[in-house]
C-alpha cells in the first residue's frame, strides 16, 4: 500500500482547508446560477400575465359601450371626457 505523506504543519492544514473552499465554491457555482435563472424565468412569466390581464381588462372596458343602451352613451363617454380636455391642456 502506499501512503501519501500528510503534512500536519499548520500551513499544510490551511492549504487543504483554501482548496477544498475552492473546490466547494465551484460545486456551488451551477446551483446559484440555476436559482438565479429561475428568478428570472418567474419574473417574466409574471410580466407576461400582467400584460395579458391588462389587456383583458382594455378590452372589456373599451367593449363596455357596445353594450350599453343608447340612451347612456352621452353619460359614458361624458365621464372621461374631462380627464382627456386636462391632458389636452397639458400639452
């Protein structure tokens, strides 16, 4: 059998305990890189579903007045009709 000489001198110890630190770090590396993609991944299906929702709720609002009877129309569009004179007032 043949035995590897084992240095107990306290700089034989260290540079063991920095390579193995090193070695542990590399292993590491993969996992964290994983996790932060997958960050990444939730974030942008999470952008995605909000863009569809907002989208859903455009649509319906702008379909409202297909709905209604004839006699709301001047009622519905005189609501916003004050928010689109300030913003014309602002340019």
């Amino acid at each position: 059998m043949i035995r590897l000489p084992i240095d107990t001198t306290l700089g034989g110890v260290m540079k063991k305990l920095v390579l193995l630190l090193v070695v542990a770090a590399f292993a590491g590396l993969p996992a964290a890189a994983d996790t932060k993609e997958k960050k990444t991944k939730q974030t942008t299906e999470a952008e995605e579903i909000a863009k569809q929702h907002d989208n859903t709720r455009r649509a319906l609002r702008d379909a409202l007045p297909l709905v209604l009877p004839s006699w709301s129309l001047p009622f519905y569009f005189g609501m916003h009709l004050d928010e689109t004179k300030d913003k014309e007032k602002k340019k």
